[in-house]
C-alpha cells in the first residue's frame, strides 16, 4: 500500500445516511461501525498507516506554516505548502478525526483522537484566533471522548462498538484517562489566551451558526475559512461564552472517573 493512500475498499470512511448525507441526521460525529476492526488484521495495518501517513503529513504543514519558500516549487511538495491559518490545519484534523471514529475500535479511537487533540493544542497558539473551525472540531472531540468515557455515543445513547466483554467492563484505563484530563484543562486555558491576545482574532462567522448549522458541508465551511462574513458586534459575544464550553462534556466525566482513584 502507498503511504497514506486511501483508495482501498477495506479502508473504513464516513458512511452515508440514506440520503446520501450523514448531515441530514444532523449529527456531529459520523456513523461508525458495528463491530471493532479485528487487531492484527489487514484492515486494522491500513487504517494504521494511513491515519499515521496523514498525521505526520499534517505536521509537515504545520512545520512549514508562514514559510513562503514552502510554496514557490523548491520545498513545495505534494503533501501541500505550510498552513496560513487554524482553519486549514483543523479541516484535515477533522477528516481523519472522521476516519478514526468510523473504525468503532475503542483502542485506535482512543489513541488516535488523543494524539489529534494534543496537536490541536500545539498548533493553536501558532496562528491567528479563528473561533469557527477551532470550535467545530473541538466540539467534535468532546462528543467522542465523552462518548468513549461513557461507552455509548452521547448523540444517540447507543452502545459504543468494542466495548463489550472484558473492555466494555474495564473502559478506557486510568492513564489514558489521566493523559485526556491533562490535555484537555490545557486546551480550555490555551483557548482564553489565544482568544485574549490583541488583534488575534479572524472574525469569520458567528460561532452560534456553527453549532446550529451542522447540516452545512465541511467543504463549504473550510473553503471559506479566511473570507467568511464580518461579525457583528454582538456575534463577538458568541464565542467568548463558547469558549467555557470547550470539552465541558469530557470534563464532568473524566472529574467522575477520576475521583477517589488518586488522580483528581
């Protein structure tokens, strides 16, 4: 398999819904699988490589962000020139955040979503504060770990795949817990001081269209990431108060989990 190629037909990708749009239910998280991928299996090889291929191509860009060299032909590749702003590098953490969470395998979902959160971390300070797409995949990985923490998918209350038998009783264990926790109290404070830094902000649509709006495409919404309408004043207000929703799922559950096992 070519690294990163995702042409195979074993390779699991976003369902549609029978209206050729997983939108139309108006959920946040894609439809995942029924069953978890079998480990050692062909498939489970696949989604592994190419979820780390597009991972380590995604901090290539990143590492090449305001590069202008990275665009004139002499480091410019066809893994794509360094990322201007958030909302590029947050639509291809959305699309393999997607990949990841149609697998419905607990242990890649877990290890994989951890990694893109903590990247997600690492890259907002390094760009302009562009409330719509940083929101729209934060929320995003709230549901799924609060999903995974509770073992059914928050959206629908449905039983989570693979976490029957003995994971399904034992959960996602303390470490990973431990290591979620800390990811997520340094992104909510990452968020007030990226938010708060003067003139940081791309003021590119009201923060309460994204929430409510989740029918619109993802392509729509990224290709306009640095042209959307100018906020009105009070649309401003929008996400300064979404800020303290950030992982505020993940939160309650991981402080439950947590308390009394030495590490809250």
């Amino acid at each position: 398999m070519e690294p990163g190629g995702f042409l195979q037909p074993h390779l699991p990708s976003p369902p549609q819904s029978s209206n050729g749009s997983q939108a139309v239910d108006g959920l946040v998280l894609p439809i995942a699988r029924s069953h978890p991928i079998k480990r050692g299996s062909g498939k489970e090889s696949a989604v592994i490589d190419h979820v780390d291929a597009k991972l380590l191509e995604i901090s290539r860009r990143y590492e090449k962000r305001f590069n202008p060299a990275s665009r004139t032909g002499v480091e410019a590749d066809a893994k794509g020139h360094g990322y201007e702003t958030f909302g590029e590098a947050a639509k291809d953490l959305e699309a393999i955040t997607d990949v990841v969470w149609v697998t419905g395998t607990p242990t890649l979902q877990t290890s994989y979503l951890l990694s893109i959160a903590l990247a997600i971390l690492t890259y907002l300070p390094s760009f302009p504060f562009d409330p719509r797409p940083t929101f729209r995949i934060l929320r995003k990985l709230d549901l799924a770990f609060a999903s995974l923490l509770q073992g059914s998918n928050v959206e629908t209350g449905e039983r989570l795949s693979g976490f029957e038998g003995l994971f399904g009783a034992r959960g996602i264990d303390t470490t990973k817990r431990v290591r979620m926790r800390g990811i997520v109290e340094r992104t909510r404070v990452s968020i007030v001081e990226v938010a708060a830094k003067e003139g940081s902000v791309i003021d590119n649509g009201s923060i309460q269209q994204v929430i409510t709006d989740e029918d619109t495409a993802m392509e729509d919404d990224v290709s306009e990431a640095t042209g959307y309408e100018d906020l009105a004043g009070e649309n401003r207000g929008n996400w300064e108060m979404e800020v303290a929703t950030v992982y505020e799922k993940s939160l309650l559950l991981l402080g439950e989990s947590l308390e009394g096992s030495g590490f809250d």
